[in-house]
C-alpha cells in the first residue's frame, strides 16, 4: 500500500484512507470495546489476589484505556 497524493484546486493532499497502517488503525479501534469488555471479563474470573505480571499488565492496560493511569 502506498500513499496517493492529489492535486485539487491548486492544492495537493493525502488521502489518509491509503496511508500505511490506517485501515489496520481503524480496525483495531472498532474491535477496541469488545477487546475491553473481554478483558475485563477475563480479569473478574481471576481471583483478585494474582499478581501474574501478564495481570499487572491488563489491568494497567484497562486503566489505559479508560484514561484512569
């Protein structure tokens, strides 16, 4: 994929559409909800006590995501 770049009114832009890593961006942030209701799911099955760095790192991850970090 390659970017494409025109020419309109004297004007040149970027169809962001064809910009590496935008379709795989859009991607990942319409999967985002579900991926963090899953996790949070997993999350709630453990016992609250672990402390996995694998653990450390989700919950760290959720708090991300929710803009609490």
């Amino acid at each position: 994929m390659s970017w494409k770049i025109a020419l309109e009114d004297e004007r040149y832009y970027v169809n962001a559409e064809t910009m590496p890593g935008v379709q795989k961006a859009h991607r990942l942030a319409a999967a985002a909800p579900e991926l963090l209701e899953t996790l949070e799911g997993l999350l709630n099955a453990l016992p609250s006590a672990t402390t996995h760095p694998a653990i450390k790192a989700a919950r760290a991850a959720i708090a991300k995501a929710k803009g609490e970090e």
